[in-house]
C-alpha cells in the first residue's frame, strides 16, 4: 500500500485509534482526526518512524471547520484512498420519554451529521479520480432497535441507510462503500455512554469475552486487502457470546 492515503475519523482511542495503527502497519499514509490533540499526538508516537502522518484536530458537529480543513489539505495529502468514518458514540441510554435533548443532539450531530460533513469534503476527490473506498462503523444498533437505545439505534439505523445510498450513487466511480456493523467491542464508548461512570461501563464488559478494537481493525485490514473486483459491502461482527443486541451469554 506504498504511497496510499488513509483518512480515519476518531483515531484517538478505541476502534479507530486500532485502525490508524493497522493502516500504518500495511503501508499507508495515515491522516488520523479527532478533539482530543495530545491522544493525536501519542498516537504519532506509537507509529513506526518514517510513517506518514498528518494529525487535524477538529470536531465533527463543525460543518465550516469540517469542509475547511479537510478542503485544504496539502497537495501531498489530499487524494485519499480509504476514508474509515468512525467518529461517533452514545450518550446516555435513556427511555425515550425521560431522554435528553442534548444527548439526542449529540448522537445525531456526531454520528449522523458528522459522518456527511466528512464524506462531502472527501467523495468529490474520489469521483473525480474513479477510484476510493469509504467505510463507514455502522452497528449491531443499526441492524436492531433495544430497549433505552432509541436514538443512538435511530443514528446507527442512519448511518446504515446512508451507506447503502452512498454505494448506489458511488457505484458508477468504481468507489467501494462497506459497512462494519459490530456487536460489543471494549473501548472507552461505555465511559461516554455514561458520562464517565466507571462501574457502570465496566459491567457491560463484564463475564463473558468482548471484541477488542484490534477485531474490528482486522477486519479492516482484510476488506482493505479484497482484490479490486471484490466489495464486502456489509459486515456484521459480534462477539461469540453475543447473538443479538440484547441477548449475550453472560458467566456461562
Ligand atoms: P471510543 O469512545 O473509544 O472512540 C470514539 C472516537 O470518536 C474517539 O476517537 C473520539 O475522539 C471520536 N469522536 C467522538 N465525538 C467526536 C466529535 N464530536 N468530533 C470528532 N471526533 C469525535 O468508541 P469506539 O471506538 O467504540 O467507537 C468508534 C465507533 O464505533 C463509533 O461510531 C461507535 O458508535 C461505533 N461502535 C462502537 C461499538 C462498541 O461497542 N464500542 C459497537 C458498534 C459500533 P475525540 O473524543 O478525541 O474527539
Ligand atoms: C455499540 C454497540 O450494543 O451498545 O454500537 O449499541 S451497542
């Protein structure tokens, strides 16, 4: 993958902080965004010396911020070959009628809009060059709806639909579109879900064995490696102890 470009969103931790160090590993050129500078700069640290590598620091919700730093890359970084949009979480995990709205705002401004925000400044350089792949991280909250995960299912339900679009429109370009649907993977999304309540994140991951981030960066690796004339378009990923979004085979 010598001379490739990889643009990952929320590389600062968790899925695809794994993906930028996988991408790194397989040759590419890495451009990893995220909020958090000093997480982008650690993640710096952790490549391999002579990887390229481009930190951008910015949140998804800025639409201007979004298309002008992303519309105004150097020559040397601006035609991407995989775009990974991974930015994203839950916040909170409520019954719809008690829900906050900052929360609902939260989920679908990040998940939702932010995906689009990044996709418009990157696809138009795609087209243009016939050529591109874009994976988005969908989830198992985009395939089913769960109990006090209304809108966060409502997000992910979106990203799902969106991505199918984007393989329709994107299909004459040659453009690969693939959706990576995990089920629980251990990061810092529970932390976020629950507003930095420790206990209460651990316990989801507690007595029976998650995914890890590196799963789903596998995973990457392999749909990044099909020859040119293959697509695995759509991609759900759960843990063998998971069967449904609510249904996990806890201390067998
Ligand atoms: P993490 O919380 O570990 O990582 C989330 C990443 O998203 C961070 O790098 C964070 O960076 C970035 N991010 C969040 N909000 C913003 C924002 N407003 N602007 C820019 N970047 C943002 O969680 P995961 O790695 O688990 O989550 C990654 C993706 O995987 C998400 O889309 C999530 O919905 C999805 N997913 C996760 C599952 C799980 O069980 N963990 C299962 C299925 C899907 P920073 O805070 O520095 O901005
Ligand atoms: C994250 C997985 O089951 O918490 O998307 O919705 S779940």
């Amino acid at each position: 993958m010598e001379n490739k470009i990889a643009l990952i969103t929320g590389a600062t931790s968790g899925i695809g902080k794994a993906c930028a160090l996988i991408l790194a590993k397989m040759g590419f050129d890495i451009i990893a965004t995220g909020r958090r500078q000093d997480r982008l700069e650690d993640l710096g640290k952790e490549l391999a010396p002579g990887v390229r590598f481009l930190p951008l620091v910015f949140d998804v919700r800025e639409r201007e911020k979004v298309g002008q730093i992303l519309g105004s890359l150097p020559s040397d970084w601006s035609a991407i070959d995989v775009l990974i949009n991974n930015a994203g979480n839950a916040h909170g995990m409520d019954p719809i009628q008690t829900g906050s709205l900052d929360d609902w705002d939260a989920m679908m401004d990040i998940n939702v809009k932010g995906l689009l925000y990044v996709s418009k400044a990157i696809i138009p350089g795609m087209t243009q060059r016939n050529s591109g792949m874009i994976i988005n991280i969908g989830s198992i909250a985009g395939k089913e709806v769960y109990p006090n995960g209304n809108v966060y299912c409502g997000s992910k339900h979106a990203v799902d639909a969106i991505t199918k679009g984007m393989r329709i429109d994107l299909n004459p370009f040659g453009i690969k579109v693939i959706a990576i649907h995990p089920g629980l993977v251990e990061t810092e999304f529970s932390l976020v879900r629950f507003k930095g309540d420790e206990s209460r994140a651990e316990s989801v991951y507690k007595g029976f064995v998650p995914l890890y981030a590196q799963d789903i960066a596998d995973i990457v690796e392999f749909v990044v490696n099909r020859p040119a004339h293959v697509v695995l378009a759509d991609i759900v990923v759960l843990p063998t102890a998971q069967a449904s979004a609510t249904l996990v085979n806890k201390n067998p």
